[in-house]
C-alpha cells in the first residue's frame, strides 16, 4: 500500500518538511515516484523505519555507569 507525504507526516508527528529533509539525507526511506508532481511512500517501509526506532527507545544520551569499587 502507498502512502502520500502527509499521511507520513501525520503518523510520525512531524511536517512534511522533515518527511521529505529525512528522505533526502538518508535518515528514511526513499518515496517512490508515481508521476511528475507525485511521490509516495511503501507503508510496510513507513512501519518498519517506526519498528527501528522503537527498538532505540531513550532520549540519546549515553548510559554512565558508576562503579562502586574502592
């Protein structure tokens, strides 16, 4: 199933700015390009971007471990 832009937008909670930034650095998946002005999405892609970066889960700052050695 394709999805347009701003559906992908909506699901994730970002502007279709950043859809579009995402796909162009490479951070997200390529649309697929149906006609001159028209670009979409492979859903099963969309879900699987989402599934790896719900195995990431945290806010992006590393982990410091204390030791309580002596």
């Amino acid at each position: 199933m394709l999805i347009s832009k701003n559906t992908v937008a909506k699901i994730l909670g970002v502007s279709s700015s950043t859809i579009y930034r995402w796909s162009m650095n490479g951070t997200f998946p390529k649309p697929i390009v149906i006609g001159p002005n028209k670009t979409m999405w492979l859903k099963i892609e969309i879900e699987k971007f989402i599934e790896s970066k719900a195995s990431k889960r945290g806010f992006g700052k590393p982990v410091i471990e204390v030791s309580h050695e002596t």
